[in-house]
C-alpha cells in the first residue's frame, strides 16, 4: 500500500501475525551533494513523548535498543552509487510496553558547517515489510521539494489502542540532530 503525506496505515489489522518487521528508509543524493554525511535515527518514545532512557535512541553509536526490540543496519559507507539506505529491524513482541511511538528522523551531519539542505537528497521513502517473508506492507515516497530543511521526519511507528500503526509524516525542519536528542531527551 502507498501512502501519502499524513496517512496512516494499522498495521496490526491488515498484517496481524506480523511479528517481526524492516523498516527500510532509502534516499538518493545528487552530486552537489555527494559530500554530505547522512544520519539516521529513530527515537523510542513513552507516553510523555520522551525517551525513557538513552538506549532507547537509535543511531550511529548505539545500534540496538534497550529491550532488544529494535536494531538499526550499519549502512555500507563506501557505496559506489547514489542510492543510500539504513534498514532498522523491529521485533514487535519485544517493544517495551512503556514505548508508545517510534519516531524515524533523517539529518545531515553539520548540515550549517557545509551549508547543505534537502534539495539534494531525492527519491526518499520509508517501507516497512515483513522481516520474515519479504513482503512490503507500506510504503511513503517523500515527494516534497526540501529545499531549505536540514532534517526530515520520515514516519511514525506508534501504538494505539493496543494496536501497531504507522504514519507517513514528511516533516522537514531548519535543524540538526541535536535539536531532536533535546526534543525527545529528557
């Protein structure tokens, strides 16, 4: 299924044996922006939309969470081609109960210091499939045209109602990764 910005899409109901997932994020940067250092990231959040503690921020540094639950790919830094992807593996049985939302957050790396924005970055999405069989259950292409962000929010993995859902966000912003580790940070 393809969602657009700020659809939502359950998961829990239209794959309910889903118990391991991939969750693939994927862009493409053009040559004006080949010197860029992308970060990925995915904030595991309670219901106070915080982090209960810093193992459960996904990046660079600390691949793999608290609870075990979710593990982020190390991407192959000497891609020849254009096409960059960072691939997170989420065990939905294992999520903290606390952990009400993971949130999936794309930057680049002293954007400022470089004076680099979006506008270089093309062909992003976010698909979730099963881990197991291979099979994609969603899909969002980010089609807007970035042009001044240095950070976008790609999608939400959250729970409501006892239920898995994800949302399409596409939210771009004027900021580096810090701002979010004070955002969701306690």
């Amino acid at each position: 299924m393809e969602l657009t910005k700020g659809e939502r899409f359950n998961i829990s109901q239209e794959a309910p044996d889903l118990k391991k997932m991939a969750i693939a994020l994927s862009w493409e940067v053009t040559e004006a922006g080949q010197s860029y250092e992308i970060d990925v990231s995915a904030f595991m959040l309670g219901a106070d939309g915080k982090i209960p503690n810093d193992q459960y921020f996904i990046f660079y540094n600390n691949l793999q969470s608290f609870d075990s639950s979710v593990l982020q790919s190390i991407p192959d830094q000497n891609n020849p081609s254009q096409e960059h992807k960072t691939i997170y593996g989420v065990i939905l049985e294992r999520v903290n109960p606390e952990i009400e939302e993971i949130t999936f957050v794309v930057t680049i790396h002293e954007a400022q210091e470089v004076n680099a924005n979006f506008s270089n970055i093309r062909n992003s999405f976010i698909k979730i499939s099963n881990l197991d069989t291979g099979s994609e259950l969603v899909r969002y292409e980010l089609t807007e045209n970035f042009s001044r962000e240095t950070a976008v929010e790609f999608g939400r993995l959250y729970r409501k109602n006892g239920e898995w859902r994800f949302q399409a966000v596409g939210q771009g912003y004027q900021a580096g990764l810090q701002s979010f580790v004070d955002k969701y940070c306690s």
